[in-house]
C-alpha cells in the first residue's frame, strides 16, 4: 500500500506562484475567456469532407464489390466483403482528400495600381 505522508512531502515541496490578487484563493485551472471572433473558424474543413465522403462512398462500394463476387462459402463471401470495403474505403478516403487540398482557395491576389507595383493603394489619395 502507498505511504501517504510520502505524497503528502511531494504535493507541499512544489509550491506554485500565484497572482498578486488572488492570494486568498487557488484555483487549479484559470477558466478560459471565450471571444468570439469577427470570422469563425469553419467547423469542417474542404480536406476533412473529402476524407470521409471519399471513404465512405468507395467503402460502401467495396463492400457491394466484395459481397458479389462469386464466393459460396459464408465465411468467404464475409471476409471478401471486409477486404474490399477497407481497401477501396481507404484508397477512396485518400483520393478525398487530396481532392480536398487541391480545391482549397489560395490567397487573394494583391491588387494592382496604374503604373504595375504591386501594392496596396492609399486610401487616402483615392477622390
């Protein structure tokens, strides 16, 4: 069994530092101040979609490739069905992606003022 005045050595000899205001009180985690942002980050990403839309559409596939092909033992037919499904569900799962990353928007183009520099103009100069 642990000896629990060992530990207790342990938790008192690593003393944290805490904020000038907050003496009084300790908190084991500071709570998180949430802001929201002016453009919220998207929940699913081009990459991520085309992941599992890919896998599961050529999984699905798969696993109709595999139930018919011409097998007539149970055990048979089951195993071609997994196979088949994990090997194009991975394979479809790959193309997905990279689908995904090759769609992906670059960065806006800077835009060009008379003369061909490539800056932005001043606003202030604009009627």
């Amino acid at each position: 069994m642990a000896n629990p005045s060992r530990w207790k050595h342990l938790r008192n000899s690593l003393p944290l530092p805490i904020a000038a205001g907050q003496r009084g009180r300790q908190r084991a985690v500071r709570p998180h101040r949430w802001q929201p942002a002016a453009n919220p980050p998207r929940r699913f990403s081009r990459v991520t979609i085309g992941f599992w839309l890919g896998g599961i559409a050529l999984g699905t596939t798969g696993c109709v490739l595999g139930a018919c092909l011409p097998y007539r033992h149970p055990v048979a037919v089951t195993i071609s069905v997994l196979w088949w499904g994990i090997y194009l569900g991975c394979f479809g799962a790959g193309v997905g992606a990279l689908i995904g990353t090759l769609t992906k928007r670059g960065p806006a183009a800077l835009s060009r003022v008379p003369g061909g520099a490539s800056e932005f103009p001043n606003w202030e100069d604009l009627p």
